[in-house]
C-alpha cells in the first residue's frame, strides 16, 4: 500500500470541502464572513471544489488499482 495515494485522497477531500465551503460563502448561505455573497467567491468555490473532487477520485483509482 502505498500512502502517498492515501495523503493525495486526503488533500483532495480538504481542497474539495474548502472549495464548498467558499462557494456557500459565495452564494450568501454562510453569513458573517467578508466572502458572504460575494461574485468572486461564488465563482472561486465550486471550481475549488471540481478540482478537489477529480484530486480525490484520480487518487482513489490509483489507490484501488495498486491493491489488485
């Protein structure tokens, strides 16, 4: 097992979630934070998240294939 597969799959869950975090931020569903309905945010955050989704899933596959 290789655990670099393991810390990228953990990278990729953080970035994603970071990522969703900024967009709800964006949309103005988070309140009480400068990035609350905010263009920039709204546009930054799902990308974010699109990229530490395919960081996740691209691990996971490698992952998965080593194991075999």
């Amino acid at each position: 097992m290789n655990r670099g597969y393991v810390v990228t799959l953990a990278v990729g869950v953080l970035v994603a979630l970071f990522g969703l975090i900024w967009a709800l931020q964006g949309f103005g569903v988070l309140q009480g934070s400068p990035m609350s309905n905010t263009t920039t945010w709204s546009v930054i955050g799902p990308i974010t998240a699109l990229i530490g989704v395919v960081i996740a899933v691209l691990s996971w596959r490698r992952f998965r294939a080593g194991r075999r």
